[in-house]
C-alpha cells in the first residue's frame, strides 16, 4: 500500500513519515496530492501541512458533499467527532447525513454505532436564549430523524462529558465551529491523541490532518491511512 502525504515546508510531517515502515509519497502541492489520490496512483492520501481549503474545494468538485469527522483517542477510549470543518454541518440535513456516513464508517469498522448529538443547553434552559432553543429544537429534531434510521442515539444537549462517559462513538457538534473548537480543546489542550479527520462521503481514503499537532499526529494520520486502506 502507498500513502500520499502533503509535505510542504513542515519538517514535522518529514519525521512522521521517515518513522513509518509503509512506502509513502511526499507532495508538496496540492493539485499533485489529489492528482495521486484520483489517479488510483496511491491507495490513500493525507493533508499534512497543505492548504485544507484548497483540498476540500477540489473534492467537493467530484462529491459535493463530503464532510469530515476527526478520529479522536482520549482517555482509552476511540470515537469520530463532526462536524469539525467551519462550513460544515450547517444544517440538520447535513449533520443527518454525517450521522448516516459516519455510523456506515464506524460498522465497516466492525463497530456498533452510538450516536451522541450535542446542543447548546442543558433542556432546563429552554426559554432563556434564542440560539440556544433554536439549537436545542434542531437537536431534537435530529435525534428523532437518526432514530428513525433505526441507529443508536441519545441526545445529550450540551454534555458532552456525559457522552464520552457512556461511550458514544460518534457526536455530532451543533455546528462546525463548535466541533472546531471542541476538536482543539480535547486534542491540543488536553492531550486527547487525534488520527486525523477521516473524509465521509467519498470512495478514496483521504485524511486531513491540523497543522498544529506535532509529529506524533501525522504519524498516527499515516498509520490510519494505511489500515484504511488495506480494509479496501
């Protein structure tokens, strides 16, 4: 298996793919990474340090709706979190799709899914604040379109601790933002170990990665890419 991995100028993915024991491609544009990836010339791809907006752009002009969902370790515990891009999950019908994708993942995996959907109150809070009913009735309004897939699915408002608690392996942020900064406090806060962000809604494997990790995330970013692709 070959992996394409977006060197650019970081010498952090330099080190992540020289202590690696699988071939890998380094790139540095990132026209020549989706060239690789499309071409069938590599049999997954990884950000790096390129452009996230370049790549996605490019992506969507094939699958226009692709969303990505970080591969999160933290505590012993493994688990997707999306939306995490900043346009993404805008709407419920967005984040019912990444729930259908993401637990369609998850079962390739041989895992059952649990869902957590996550809001921007707790239920007593209803009243209090527009946004945040408004958030809180698209939360309900999402689990009960899940549960009607007949998939697993608790909505846990704005608690996320009691949905990592109870082992949820797939939340679903209000929004990307959200997800966004949720992503960054949990990895580059607290320590929670990220393998990237798998990209949903496409046939080729491709992970994106955040420039502000160390070594350590692009090598674990390279690893999945090549597990991922050896389950093709």
């Amino acid at each position: 298996m070959v992996v394409a991995a977006g060197v650019g100028k970081n010498k952090k993915v330099l080190e992540a793919i020289a202590d690696v024991d699988f071939d890998v491609v380094k790139v540095e544009s990132e026209d020549q990474l989706i060239e690789l990836l499309f071409s069938g010339k590599v049999d997954a791809a990884i950000r790096g340090s390129l452009s996230a907006s370049l790549i996605m752009s490019e992506l969507k002009k094939i699958y226009p709706e692709v969303y990505r969902a970080s591969y999160i370790e933290f505590k012993g515990k493994t688990f997707l979190l999306a939306p995490v891009g900043i346009d993404e999950g805008e709407t419920v019908s967005q984040k019912l799709q990444i729930a259908i994708l993401g637990s369609k993942f998850l079962e390739a995996e041989g895992v059952k899914p649990s869902i957590a959907v996550l809001s921007s109150g707790r239920p007593h809070d209803k009243g209090r604040n527009r946004k945040v009913d408004e958030s809180m009735d698209a939360g309900e309004e999402l689990t009960s379109l899940i549960r009607h897939r007949f998939i697993d699915v608790k909505h846990y408002y704005a608690l996320i601790e009691d949905a990592l608690s109870d082992g949820a392996n797939l939340i679903i942020a209000p929004d990307g933002i959200v997800g966004n900064t949720i992503f960054r406090t949990l990895v580059l806060v607290a320590g929670a170990k990220s393998y990237g962000a798998i990209t949903l809604g496409m046939k080729e494997i491709y992970i994106d990665t955040s420039r502000s990790q160390d070594n350590n995330g692009y090598k674990r970013a390279l690893i999945l890419a090549n597990r991922l692709s050896d389950l093709k």
